[in-house]
C-alpha cells in the first residue's frame, strides 16, 4: 500500500504529510532494506513515536500515567477489578514484522540494532508472526548490559532480558485486553513481566504488602491494568527506585533538568508519608548518599582532568549488527567510543564508553574560579 493511503485511513491527507515531512515533523528512516516514516511531532492522530510503513501504522506506545499516593490513586481511578504486573527498570521497544522483517523499535521509532540482534534469544519470532503477522510485541530490555539504561532489576545479573507487558496490533492505537494479551503471552511462551493477579479496591492493604516486597528485593514498582476499557492504567514506584533515579544521574546533575530530581524527591516523600508516616536518619543518609556523592566524584574527576564517562557492555549475535549499532549511536548524537570487540562462544562482545564532555566542561569552568550568574 502506498504511504498516502496508509495516512489517509487515519485522516491524514497528502497535502498534510507532504506539510510535515518538509518541516521534518516526519522522517524517513531506513534499516537495511526496509523503509519506514518515523514520527518526530504529532501528526493528525500520529503521536510522536508513531512509525509508518508500507503495510500500516504503529501506533506509538501509549503514555501511562503515575500515582503517587497508591491508596487514594487507586480508588480515585478505579470502579471495577484490575491486574498487577511488575513495573521493570529496562528500556521500552514494540517488536514486529515488517517487511518479512522482525525489527524492534524504540520510543522514538528507531530501530534498535542491538534490541533487533538479540530478540531472537527470547522469542519464537517466525512461529509467532507467520500465525499472527499484524501482531505487536511491547516489552521492556532489561539487564546490565544494555545500551540505555544503567538501572535494572536485581534478577538479571547478566546481559539482558526481555519482558513483555502489552501486545498491541497494526492500526490499532490501543493494547490488546490484559486477558486475551495473557492468553497470547502463553500460548506463544513469550516471556512476560510478573503478573500478580486480579484486584479490586477492597485489597489496597494487599497491594501495599507488594510495593514493600518489591522494595526490599530492589524492583522498581506496579504497572494496574483495569478491565474496562474506560479506565486507564496506572503506574507506582517504590522508595528505592526514586533514590536510585537519583543516584544513578547525579553525576551529571550540572548538565540536567531540575525537575528531574525534584519530581524524584517528591516521590520518595509521598511513598514515606503513605507506608512510613515518618522520616529517620536512615532516609536522610539514602538520599544524601545517592544525590551528593556522585556529584562529588564528579567534581573529583574533573578536578584530576579525567573525563566524566561510563562504560557499557553488549552482545551481539551478528557482527554486522555492531557498525549498525554504532551507526545508530552516532544518528542519536551519543558521544561514545568502542573499547574493544571480540568472540566469546555465540555472541560478538563490544564494550563501549560514553562520554560526558558537557558536564566535564562546567565543571572545570567551576573549578577555574569562572564566576557565573545563577
């Protein structure tokens, strides 16, 4: 199907996409042979994200909202029973087939090398999309070894994992129901995030007990997933998954966003108020520990004229796939380099190190006795 026939069953005419492909609110992107229209600003019903082809549209996942105060979040949004699955620290893709190719594509409607190489080690990608070729596979890359996120869940001490929570399908701007997402999740064993069941209201002390045993094994928190479809779901955070937000990005604190870390603090304070009902030194020495320490030896490393950075380890099945990788990386102006590559049994091992020259720069400007205005 041509691309102007694909937009146009979502109301989008031709004068509109030529409009926004020369404002380049819409990017042609391309991943070997396959070609694809990647969404940078909202486009008539197109999200940012969204991804068009040929064979139809992904629409992009949809945003899930927070609740900072569980017990009074829940009753506030919801009328009939839902599902409670494991919120998981990784970074987001949508797996599907396009083109005869299975390809994961990352929030912003990139192609993930790296996710791309390695689903195949999780799931039965021809068994799945011959039998359901519109299928949209959403689910969380999580482990140590990834290229995104430095956070992950304490059960995967090596590598990655893969984790599915949703399935959505082509044109369709919605998810799968949580049921009938279940029964596709085992019939195709596609590996999934932990589901602890059904609740209703009525359990919130049940709920809480779940946010507290998550936080003592160091997970990140509960995505609810109602029934009906006129409720929406809802996402909660443990205390220890604010703290290490925090300490994990403190080290470039110079260069980031305030609100960051102050919507972080925020929700440690509602989750101490709600589980805790008051503070103790403990608490204090947490947050103290992940916000100032890192900065510290941040200001140590440059001060010593070392380059703030961070190294990350991945694993490829296919050669080819690195340079992609790195091609990528360089598209989204990471500034990186490759340490060292080499064959360790089925795998391609290439550890990188990404660097920090901005916040290095500000920093040295500090320490120089540089005067500024804040």
């Amino acid at each position: 199907m041509k691309i102007h026939n694909v937009v146009k069953m979502f109301g989008i005419s031709e004068e509109v996409w030529h409009e926004s492909f020369g404002r380049q609110d819409v990017m042609c992107e391309t991943f070997e042979d396959v070609s694809y229209y990647r969404v940078r600003k909202k486009v008539g019903l197109l999200e940012r994200g969204a991804i068009v082809t040929p064979e139809g549209v992904l629409f992009a996942y949809p945003r899930i909202a927070r609740i900072l105060h569980l017990e009074n979040g829940i009753r506030a949004s919801y009328a009939q029973p839902f599902y409670i699955e494991e919120k998981i620290d990784g970074y987001n893709v949508r797996i599907a087939r396009i083109k005869g190719r299975v390809l994961a594509f990352t929030r912003g409607a990139y192609v993930c090398p790296f996710s791309t190489d390695r689903i195949v080690d999780f799931l039965d990608v021809k068994h799945i999309f011959d039998e359901n070729p519109e299928l949209i596979i959403c689910g969380e890359f999580a482990g140590p070894d990834n290229p995104y996120n430095k956070e992950y869940p304490p059960y995967v001490t090596k590598d990655v994992g893969f984790f599915s929570f949703d399935l959505m399908m082509l044109n369709k701007s919605y998810t799968v129901s949580v049921e009938e997402g279940y029964k596709i999740f085992d019939a195709y064993s596609i590996p999934t995030t932990k589901r602890f069941g059904r609740f209703s209201v009525s359990d919130v002390s049940r709920i809480k007990e779940i946010i507290n045993e998550l936080d003592d094994r160091g997970c990140e928190g509960i995505v609810m997933k109602p029934i009906r479809t006129e409720e929406k779901p809802m996402k909660h955070v443990t205390l220890g998954s604010c703290f290490r937000d925090i300490r994990i990005t403190a080290p470039l604190m110079i260069q980031m966003q305030p609100e960051f870390f102050t919507h972080r603090i925020i929700r440690a304070a509602m989750f101490i108020h709600e589980y805790r009902r008051s503070l103790d030194p403990e608490t204090f020495s947490r947050l103290g520990e992940a916000m100032l320490k890192p900065v510290y030896e941040s200001v140590a490393k440059a001060a010593r004229g070392e380059l703030i950075e961070e190294k990350f380890l991945l694993r490829f099945r296919e050669e080819k796939n690195v340079q992609k990788m790195i091609d990528h990386l360089n598209k989204c102006k990471v500034t990186f380099g490759v340490l060292s590559k080499k064959k360790v049994d089925a795998y391609w091992v290439v550890e990188f190190t990404r660097k920090y020259y901005a916040s290095y720069d500000s920093l040295r400007t500090c320490l120089e006795g540089m005067p500024h205005i804040d």
